[in-house]
C-alpha cells in the first residue's frame, strides 16, 4: 500500500489513480497532514489543487481564487490588483475560507495586504526575501518561482524596517491615492 503523507506526494497521483468507479483505491492511503485541506472529486486532482498555481494568463498580474473557483484577475501593476481586489471584496457573497492568490510580484507591501485581504495560501512568480519572512509570519502558505533579496522599488525600501501593519496599510492606501476604507 501506499500512504501519500504531503501535498509534494499528493502531485504525482491523478484522482483516477486515488479513486475509481467502485470508491477508494485500497492500494493508496491519504494520511494528511491536519493543517492541510484537500478536496478529493471525481475529476482531475491535479488540477483542483495546484489551480491557483497554475501559470497566469498573458497580461494578468493578480489572479485570486476562492478554493479552485477562479474569482478575480486583475492586469495592473504595482499594489492596484490588491486594492482592486479589497474593492471587489466589499461586494463579494462568496465564502473566503479558502481564498488562495496567484501574483506576479510580491514584497513586503503586497504580503501585508494579501495577509489583510484574508489569503491562505499564495503562489508569486517572483517574491522578496522581506515577503517570505511576512507571509511565513501570518502563517500564509507560499510556493514561488524566484525569490530575490529585495523587489528593486521605493515602497521596498520604504517599508523594510516598519513592522506595524496598519501603519504599512496607511502608508500604501496614501502612496495609492486610495481612502482607508477596509475590508
């Protein structure tokens, strides 16, 4: 038998290969670690829990799913995607317990307001070494492509030293030209 124990090992099987037409595979045991979640279906698994960080599409920067339901994409730059998307959430109905992002950039700025907007887990093409250290501080799961020392701007460089989040939150909403209004 084989026990899939971590979401690395859960990657190489496809839900056809964990369940078939007459239920579990008896060869194949999931034992989970608790602070992970995974729904199984009856479709390609694969799919369902890599989504998220899957490659964006061309011109998008910021894609935000809720579980594997693709809900916002934006194509701007800079911090606008997030503030579009605290935007989007005073509207949204939608659950947000699972609310994962896909982001082209991100440094400290981008994971304060990702950590503010409610994400659990982000996958970001291209990270500082300064949003690793926050991500990881607010227990936000993160996966990346490149991780860089510092994001070669001035809000980088503004904030490496501050540590209060709605001081960071102050500070970017003014730099945006954007109201303190919050989610």
């Amino acid at each position: 038998m084989k026990t899939i124990k971590t979401l690395a090992a859960l990657r190489n099987y496809s839900a056809s290969s964990i369940f078939s037409n007459k239920g579990p595979n008896p060869y194949v045991q999931l034992t989970m670690n608790p602070q992970e979640h995974y729904t199984l279906c009856d479709h390609q698994l694969e799919d369902s829990v890599l989504r998220y960080q899957q490659p964006l599409k061309e011109g998008i920067s910021l894609a935000v799913y809720n579980g594997e339901e693709l809900i916002f994409t934006h194509s701007g730059h800079w911090l606008h995607p997030l503030f579009a998307f605290e935007e989007f959430l005073l509207t949204y109905e939608g659950p947000r317990e699972a609310l994962s992002v896909h982001d082209s950039v991100a440094g400290k700025a981008a994971a304060v307001l990702q950590g503010r907007l409610g994400i659990k887990r982000a996958h970001i093409d291209l990270v500082s070494e300064l949003a690793v250290a926050h991500y990881k501080k607010k227990g936000i799961e993160l996966t990346w492509g490149e991780k860089i020392e510092k994001i070669a701007c001035q809000t980088e460089a503004l904030l490496s030293e501050l540590d209060d989040e709605d001081e960071i939150y102050r500070i970017l909403k003014e730099r945006a030209g954007r109201s303190l209004t919050s989610v």
